[in-house]
C-alpha cells in the first residue's frame, strides 16, 4: 500500500510503504522501481529504502527514488518503534518465527506481575545479539558456521 504521492522523477522524494508479511524489502523497492522506470522511460532511474524489514515483519518502509534517495542514509539512524505478539513458554532457534518453536515450557505460574517486570527489560535502548543464525560474521566465518 502507498501514500497518496505526487510522482516528480527529476526532483526526487520519499514514499511511506505499509511492507506486508512475506515480502523482502527489496521485493517492495523492486516493485516501485519497475513502475517509475516505466513511466520515466529511463533504466538508471534511482529507487532504495532506508533500512531493511524482515521478510516476516510488516510496517512502515521508507523508499526514495531520483534525487531523494540521498536522503535515505539520514532516515537510517532514527529512533524505531516495535511491536510484538509473544508466546509464552515457547522459544525459537532463530528468535524469531523462521524456525520452528520448540516444545514450550511452563508459564502457567506467570501472573501479570511477572510479565510486566520481564517486560520492563525490553523498554529503552539496548544492544542487540544476533542469533546463532545470523549472518553476522566472527573473526572472518558466519557465525552459524561455527
């Protein structure tokens, strides 16, 4: 889904996309960037996002195209909001929904109490770590590697 947007190809600018689930982020860009190269007739035409969405996240992707894609690396470093669902007792390899959940484990025994104060440690700024199933590399080899 776009915004409503006026198209200036030589002035450039910025499109608010609403991902949906299962897309890539360069599934959205590639889009966008099929329909402006077949109305500004030009194959070089400029089109990226300002930062990636799992592909089993949807929200908010920030595109630019022409001109506006400079501004792109300014939006990168924005503070982010996130919003989950959890399951509780239940637990993922990856941390997130590409893997399958492990057999759950008890939770019965968690009153609203206890969740808010395990809530209270994702609030605020963090340092993430990445999943054994990321990508990341240390000292030279993909971590899911070693």
């Amino acid at each position: 889904m776009i915004t409503d947007h006026t198209f200036d190809p030589d002035g450039g600018g910025l499109i608010l996309v609403d991902k949906p689930l299962g897309w890539t982020s360069h599934d959205a860009v590639n889009k966008i960037r099929g329909a402006m190269r077949s109305v500004v007739k030009r194959r070089n035409f400029k089109v990226g996002h300002a930062g990636t969405l799992d592909p089993l996240a949807s929200g908010l992707l920030i595109i630019g195209y022409g001109p506006g894609t400079k501004e792109l690396q300014a939006l990168t470093g924005l503070e982010k909001t996130y919003v989950g669902t959890i399951t509780l007792g239940a637990t993922t390899p990856s941390y997130d929904r590409e893997t399958e959940p492990e057999p759950a484990g008890p939770w019965e025994h968690l009153d609203e109490v206890a969740i808010n104060a395990a809530f209270a440690g994702f609030r605020g700024k963090s340092m993430q770590r990445p999943p054994n199933f990321s990508a990341k590399r240390v000292e030279g080899e993909r971590a899911y590697w070693m």
